[in-house]
C-alpha cells in the first residue's frame, strides 16, 4: 500500500506540473498576442497618409478643403472658397475672421471633429454636398462619446470655379445679407 500512495502522489505531481506548463504557455500566448495587437497598431498609426487638401477642380474638393482650411487655422485659404457674390461677402480676410470669430457656435472651433462627404448631387453649375461630421466629446475614461450629424454645402460654378453660398454650418449668415456682419 505505501507503493501505491507514492505512486498516487507521483502522478499527482506530474499532472500538477502539466496544469503549470499549461497555464504558463496560455500567459505566454497571451502576451505575445497583446504584444503584436500593440506593435499592428502602432505600424497603422504611423503608415496612415495624413489628411491634405484635395485638388479645387471639384466641388467636394472645395467643400473639404474649406472644411479642413479652417480646421487648420488657415482662414485666409477658407475665406477663398466664399463665393465672391455673397450679398455680405467678406471683402478680406479680417472680416472672414471676424465672422469666424463673432460666430462660434457657427463654426465649433473649440470641439473636435472629423468630416467625411457623404454624397454630391450636382449639376452643371451647382453642387449640393452632404457632410457627415463627428464631434469627440471626452469626459473621462467612462464618460467619452461621440455623435454625428449632418449638413449640406452648397456651392456655385463662378468663372470656372466653385464656390461656396450656403452651409447648414462653419458659415456666418450675416454673409447672406446686404450689409455683411456687423
């Protein structure tokens, strides 16, 4: 009988040591799976083109170039693709500015978003964009969120450029009225 409790006990030890190296190869795994997921991430974060401007040529173009002109802070390019028929068009790029600047809750500088066009219905000298924007709001670990809407550019053909006379937002509609914003 005292052979057979050894015998117990050694094989008791052995499946123990099994269930260790078991254990210890699935860890392994593990890590080495988080490991590659970080360095995937890290490869397609640094390979992604970043966002430029697109050729004037189009009206989408247009409309994402003025989008991401102000984005960037650069008004004097944003206030170019104005169609210069504005009843309140901004002769300069101070008056732009004032518009930007006079009507915040028009243009959300102070929020972080991304645009993506949605869809372009056009005809020979008018162009009707539908943008899909998404706003980031952070407020901490549980509590960050996004949401989405949508809002049209409207753009005219003018000496074979397009520009743009409307939008449901990042427009001043005092540019809309003869005496421009006050």
């Amino acid at each position: 009988m005292i052979t057979s409790r050894n015998d117990e006990t050694i094989s008791n030890e052995t499946s123990d040591g099994n269930a260790k190296r078991n254990v210890d190869k699935f860890l392994l795994a593990i890590v080495i799976g988080a490991i590659i997921l970080v360095i995937i991430v890290f490869i397609v974060t640094l390979t992604r083109p970043e966002q430029d401007f697109l050729p004037d040529n189009t009206p989408e173009g247009v409309a994402h170039n003025y989008l991401f002109a102000l984005g960037k802070g650069d008004y004097q390019r944003a206030h170019g693709y104005l169609s210069p028929d504005l009843k309140g068009y901004p002769e300069n790029s101070d008056e732009f500015i004032k518009g930007v600047e006079d009507y915040p809750y028009s243009f959300e500088q102070d929020r972080v978003t991304s645009h993506q066009i949605e869809s372009v219905n056009s005809t020979e000298n008018t162009a009707i964009i539908n943008i899909r924007e998404t706003t980031f709001n952070e407020g901490g670990i549980f509590g960050s969120n996004e949401y989405s809407r949508t809002f049209k550019i409207h753009l005219s053909l003018e000496n074979g450029d397009w520009n743009i006379f409307d939008s449901g937002k990042y427009f001043a509609r005092c540019w809309q009225h003869e005496d421009g914003c006050p």
